[in-house]
C-alpha cells in the first residue's frame, strides 16, 4: 500500500489507503486477499490502485491467474 496504514474512525479495524489516478484514494482493508478474475464477481482494488471486477479464493489454493488485492473498506465497516 502506497499511503499506509492506519485505523479507521468508525469500526476501528486497520484500514489502508491506496492512491490511484490523479488526487484518487481508496479506503480498503489491511489485509489482503488471494483474488481470481471473474466478470460476475465483485470489485477489488489491486496493490497500483487499479480495479478488477474477480472472487476471492483460499490463500492456499494454486490457480491460475491468482492475484492478490485488497477488499473496499466499505463492505466490512459497521460505521
């Protein structure tokens, strides 16, 4: 993550914030998770701020493709 980490003001929980395009941020998850392109999938943001519409998959299973991300904090904050 380019921005760094720090705790977001309603939940909490770690939170990163990741720049991407000219004065463009987003607020995802610390952790990352282990994502394999889907065009039914869900929105994630890769390491370099670009989006890729993928499901996420167990870290130890070996597919091809595979590729880490991070989750838009938005879907796991209660606040």
């Amino acid at each position: 993550m380019r921005d760094g980490v720090k705790r977001c003001k309603f939940c909490g929980k770690e939170i990163g914030i990741i720049t991407y395009g000219i004065y463009r941020k987003c607020v995802v998850d610390a952790e990352a998770v282990t994502v394999i392109a889907a065009p039914d999938g869900d929105e994630y943001i890769r390491v370099d701020g670009t989006k890729v519409k993928a499901k996420e998959i167990p870290y130890d299973v070996d597919a091809e493709g595979a590729e880490p991300a991070y989750r838009p904090h938005r879907w796991s904050c209660g606040g």
